[in-house]
C-alpha cells in the first residue's frame, strides 16, 4: 500500500524520484515559466516529497530547461500521444 499525506499530495520517497517525477512532468504538460510546480520539499507531515509552485526554480529543472531536454522530451510526448489517437 502506498504511504498517504495528510495533504492529500503525491508522495515520492526520495529527493531524487521527486526532481525525476518533476522534469518528467515539465515534458508532459505545457507548464511555462510562473505556472505549475517549479521545486519540491520534504513535508513536516508525512516526511516524503511532494512538488510545489512557490519558490525558486529548481536546479535540476532550471538545468534541463536550459538545455532544451524538456522542449524536446514535451515535442515527442505530444507527437507520442498524437500517434495513440490514431
């Protein structure tokens, strides 16, 4: 069974699978620069990980944005997704 937060927010169990689970979210959905999640944080509650909109950037986000991964990893989920419809 999947540990639960009070908050109701997804839970990751680490630092690392909730920047992966971030930048993997960043080239899904059509987040821009000021909407949707930009970092994550240990919660008080639960002591896991969950995303947040507030604060800076995170670097390993910031870091693959700036290399163009994530305009690439969105433009092949999209065409992906467009191939399933088919």
């Amino acid at each position: 069974m999947m540990p639960k937060c009070p908050s109701g927010k997804v839970v990751y169990h680490s630092l690392t699978l909730a920047e992966d689970a971030l930048i993997d979210a960043w080239g899904r959905y059509n987040y821009s620069i000021g909407k949707g999640p930009v970092n994550v944080y240990q919660c008080e509650d639960c002591g896991n990980f969950h995303f947040t909109s507030k604060g800076q950037m995170n670097q390993r986000l910031q870091m693959e944005l700036d290399s163009g991964h994530i305009a690439r990893a969105r433009r092949a989920f999209h065409l992906e997704q467009g191939l399933k419809r088919k």
